[in-house]
C-alpha cells in the first residue's frame, strides 16, 4: 500500500470513529425523548382529543392541562400528538413533556430508537475501524468502498434487530 493512500486510509479512520460517538451522544437525548423516557414527568389532564387518519387507520392528538409531578396545580399545556384510542376528558395520563409536546413511556419505542442510534454510529464505527485496520495492515487490495459497505451492512443488521425487537414489544409485550 502506498504511503499516500495508508495515509487516507488513517485519516479517514481517526475521522469516522470519533463521528460515531458524537452520532450516538447527540441523538441519544433525542431517542429518549421520542420513547417517552426524558423529559420533565408529570401528568397530563385531558381536556380534548381529535381523531384524525393514518394512513393505518385513526389515532387521536389529545391536549390539555399539564401538571409537573410535585406540584398541585397545572404548570401550562401540553399535548400528546399520537394515541390509539381516544381518551375522555379529565383523564389524567403520566407522561414526560418537552416543550409543547408530551409522551408516555413506549419500551416498544425506546428499542427502535436506540437501535436507530446504533445503526447509524455502526455504519460509521465499522467504516472508520476497516480504514484503520487496513492502513495497519498494508493491503494493496483495501478498497474505500469496502468500509463503507461493511459500515451499512453492521447498520443494517442492527436496524433488522431493532426493528423486530420493536415489533415484538409493540404486539406481543
């Protein structure tokens, strides 16, 4: 292997994994947020929930008072934006609000999301340790485009495997 092309090599290597632990801390509070699992906690007090169409079938966006845990009285409004069924009002629903919006606990939805976190900071942890491990080993045959394709496909698998742990919570869990 040439000294110039080791030397991409390396260099894409030092770029890419640094990149997969600042994919993963940066989406990280953003799938927890998408689950239900941060946030400020407190319950919602349903005071109107519409029905609208999915291309699925229906859900309802219900809205109403806000209630931080701790405190005695409504701390402004939120609103849940996707429920299956519709919810009466004054139903009390405890969830975690983050800004306007509100959303219950869903371990269904914490997997899929941390395995998209996962997908993606593999595609670019796999293609950075190829290009390092290449540059180490010399290889005349190395070739950028196999880091990448391995990064996709540890990606793809670990999408797979979110995905069908998603499913299996959503309906049998």
């Amino acid at each position: 292997m040439s000294t110039m092309r080791r030397f991409a090599f390396v260099l894409l290597g030092l770029a890419l994994l640094p990149g997969a632990v600042l994919i993963a801390w940066s989406l990280w509070a953003f799938a927890l947020t998408q689950a239900g699992y941060a946030g400020e906690p407190g319950t919602l007090i349903v005071g109107q929930c519409e029905k609208y169409t999915l291309d699925t079938g229906s859900a309802y966006r219900c809205s109403g008072a806000f209630v931080p845990d701790g405190a005695a009285v409504p701390a402004g409004t939120a609103r849940i934006p996707q429920l299956s069924d519709p919810q009466a009002e004054g139903t009390r629903i405890t969830v975690r609000r983050d800004g306007e919006l509100a959303r219950t606990e869903s371990l269904s939805h914490l997997v899929l999301f941390i395995g998209l976190v996962c997908a993606l900071s593999a595609i670019t942890a796999v293609a950075g340790g190829y290009y390092l491990f290449e540059a180490v080993r010399g290889d005349d045959t190395a070739d950028f485009g196999n880091g990448l394709g391995f990064g996709v496909l540890a990606g793809a698998v670990l999408l797979v495997v979110a995905l069908a742990g998603a499913f299996a919570l959503a309906f049998f869990g």
